[in-house]
C-alpha cells in the first residue's frame, strides 16, 4: 500500500486563488528555491534509464515553511499571476505544465537558466530538488523583495509568451525548443496516446539541440 496524505486549505478570498498555468503573454518567470545536482529516485532516471535508485533529494522544513510564506505573501499583495511547484520531473516538467495546462488557452516561454550552468543539463532541468516554485508575475520586483524578507532565494529566469512561440530552454550556449502543441498532445492525450502505442515524444526529443554538459 502507498501511504497518501489529504490536506485542505482554507482561501480567505476569492481574488488570492491562484492558478498553475501561466495567465498572461509578457509576464515575468520568477523561480523561488534554488537548483541542486540531484537525481536521486527522480521520474528522469525512471523514465529515461528505467532505474528506481538513489537517495531523493533533501527536505528543509523549515525552508519550506518559509517558501509558502512567500509565496501566500506575494499573492496577496497582488503580484503573482499564476504559481506551481516543482514536483514530479522536475523544473523542465513544472515550466511545460504552467504552459499547456490549460489546454484552451496554452502558452509558450523563454527561460535562461545559465545561473546554474555549473549543474548538469539533466540535473538542472529534471532534478527534484524540494523547496522550488514557479511564479509568473507582473511586478517581479514585489516578488523579490518579499522572497528577499523570507531569506528565499529568487530570480527572474524568463518571461512568458504567446503558444505559437513555443517553449526555449537556454543554458549557456545550448538551446532546447519543443512546440506547445506537441508538449499538450502528449499531456492531454496521454492514455489513449498509449493505448494506441503513439506517442509524439520522439518529435519533441528531436527538435532539441543535444545538451554538452548532461
């Protein structure tokens, strides 16, 4: 048996609920947390290797106390638009899920993680490091300096743009591009994509410029 733990929370208002999916074309892309080279027990091993090893990455509770107070924070002075934590997959994952959770209005982004260009690629964009979430925002400088006022680490890594742009990745000098169509079919479409043995993985895999630093 898999333990499961239900919680329910209280919204004082109306206007603090807040989405996961980006809201809105030229909106800035604040990462809270930082990006660690771990891998361990991660879906990228899983998926990618077929391997359940190593030993998940640490968790802080007091930081992450401390990162739901930023975040319940600058929702409520009114400067997040969108916020989704990094779980499953990783960072790469939680980006491509802000941008085509709503599959009738999707979004494409621009990230630049070259701050943690030290990392390896496969760390940096699928590690599950605890402690991150993703906010887009149209008062960025709000959100920093209320993260600044919990001790959380935050920066500006992109910004958000139409769908037909699709999604970039940018670490140093390599580039990954995939389309938001291609990402919300297999999202969306996920078990009948299986069941009928199809997938458009490949296609998003191939349209990305092989990584030097995996």
């Amino acid at each position: 048996p898999t333990p499961t733990i239900g919680m329910v929370g209280l919204v004082e208002s109306m206007a603090h609920v807040t989405p996961s999916a980006f809201q809105r074309d030229g909106d800035e892309i604040v990462l809270l947390g930082e990006c660690t080279d771990e891998l361990g027990a991660s879906e990228y091993l899983l998926a990618i290797h077929g391997l359940t090893v190593g030993e998940p990455p640490v968790c802080d509770p007091a930081r992450e106390r401390a990162l739901i107070d930023t975040v319940l924070d600058a929702i409520k002075a009114g400067a997040v638009r969108s916020a989704h934590d990094c779980s499953d997959g990783g960072l790469a994952v939680a980006l491509a899920e802000c941008a085509m959770m709503d599959r009738n209005r999707p979004f494409g982004f621009r990230v630049d993680l070259s701050a943690w260009a030290m990392l390896p690629h496969r760390a940096l964009l699928f590690g599950e490091a605890h402690g991150r979430v993703v906010l887009s925002t149209p008062d960025s400088t709000a959100v920093l300096q209320i993260a600044q006022r919990h001790g959380i680490p935050a920066r500006i890594i992109g910004r958000v743009v139409n769908a037909e742009s699709g999604t970039s990745f940018t670490i140093s000098d390599d580039t990954f591009t995939a389309p938001v169509a291609w990402l919300a079919k297999a999202f969306h479409e996920a078990i009948p994509l299986a069941m009928d043995g199809d997938t458009p993985a490949e296609q998003v895999v191939s349209s990305s410029h092989a990584p030097t630093n995996d």
